[in-house]
C-alpha cells in the first residue's frame, strides 16, 4: 500500500473552473509539498506545509494533520496549469529526510 | 540565481554498462537527493547526502550509489545497467535536509 494517495488520478477542467486535487497519508509527517510537472519531466516546488493553509497567486493548499488530508486548490483556471500535480510527504521518522510521493494527478485545463 | 543543474539532460547506455550522473545544487545548498520516476513506479527516493555524508537511502540495490563532495555537488552511479533503470532521475537542493526542495530538469537514462 502507498503511503501516499493521491485523488483524482486524471482531471479535465474547463478554462476558469475552481479544481481541487486531494491527497491522503497514512504515515505521521514532518511536512507535505505540493509539486508540479510539466512535459519534459522540470519538478517545481509549489508549496510546502506543516499546517493550516498556505496561498500563492490562484492555487491555495490546505493540510488537515488530524485526518491526515491534505488538497491543492486552483482558481480561475488557465490551460498553463495543465501538468501532472504530485502529493509528497517528509515523514516523521528521525533522521528521516526522504520524501514518499504519491502517483500524481493528470490536469487537462481546455481553452 | 541559478537553478539546480543536471547533467547530462539525456543519456542512452548498454545493458551492462555502468553510468555516472551530476548534479550541482542551488549556491548555498547543502543538501543533495536524488529520485527516480519511471511509468510503473512512479517517483521513489533514491538517497540524501548533506555535508558529503550520506543520511538516507531509500531501497533499491547496491548498484546505486552515490558520493557529494565538498562544494556539495553530487554525483550517482549505476552499475551494471538493467533495462529496468531506464527512467528520468532527478535530483532535488535544499538549505537544509527536508526544507524547501528545489529540482533540477533531470536526467533522462535509456537503457538498451
């Protein structure tokens, strides 16, 4: 079983439509990040969260430590957003630096 | 300021052979980890290294290896090349280990 799960695994949206991806773990965590790729493989960080809700222009990430959930919200979206979004966790392990990740979300914004 | 660096971007190897990949971190990065993302596994944590000492190894066999040296770029060797370790390898800088990961391009391994 992944430590990591991550839902909808693929996710068409029209341009300008609010999108919400989910992840849950099942491991305690130090932190959460929130990634994305684009075609071609680049990785760029987005957000990294131990609580409550972190905001950066249209996306909003939000972390519930309680019920181990976490989700990445996208306003107004844009065909730009279109990349694969990856869940991953540090876990709470000492000396444990590793990230677990999960199997990622295909999002598809159409003009 | 620059990015984190890998090289080479693309590579195609010989079952057998073995391969050495580089990746140079953000200035002032000390922490250096490596992932390998294929279409059946997904993305899986190779190691960390910090300092030049590795701390973390994630579980894949001992043909995977890597050393970071003391201007903390980094470096990972496949030996003995499987078909199976085709796959994009990326490496990851931070400040400090598990804080504020940046990614490199990756490097794109065939094995053939």
């Amino acid at each position: 079983k992944n430590e990591v799960e991550q839902s909808p695994q693929n996710l068409t949206a029209q341009e300008g439509e609010f999108i919400t991806i989910n992840c849950s773990y099942s491991v305690g965590i130090s932190a959460l990040h929130w990634l994305q790729q684009h075609p071609g493989g680049g990785i760029v960080s987005l957000f990294m969260l131990s609580s409550g809700k972190k905001k950066h222009g249209r996306l909003i990430a939000t972390i519930n430590i309680q019920e181990k959930h976490s989700s990445l919200h996208i306003t107004a979206s844009h065909p730009r957003d279109s990349a694969v979004y990856i869940c991953a966790v540090t876990p709470n392990q000492t000396g444990a630096n590793n990230l677990f990740f999960g199997t990622g979300t295909r999002l598809t914004v159409i003009p | 300021k620059a990015g984190v660096t890998q090289t080479p971007r693309y590579l195609i190897k010989t079952r057998g052979q073995q391969v050495t990949l580089s990746c140079s971190p953000i200035s002032g990065h000390r922490s250096v980890s490596w992932y390998q993302q294929t279409p059946g596994q997904g993305l899986q944590f190779l190691f960390e290294y910090f300092s030049e000492t590795q701390r973390n190894k994630g579980n894949f066999p001992g043909r995977f290896s890597g050393r970071q040296f003391s201007n903390s770029r980094s470096e990972m060797n496949v030996s003995t090349l499987e078909l199976g370790d085709s796959a994009l390898y990326l490496c990851a800088s931070s400040p400090t280990p598990g804080y504020g990961y940046t990614f490199g391009s990756g490097t794109r391994l065939t094995v053939v």
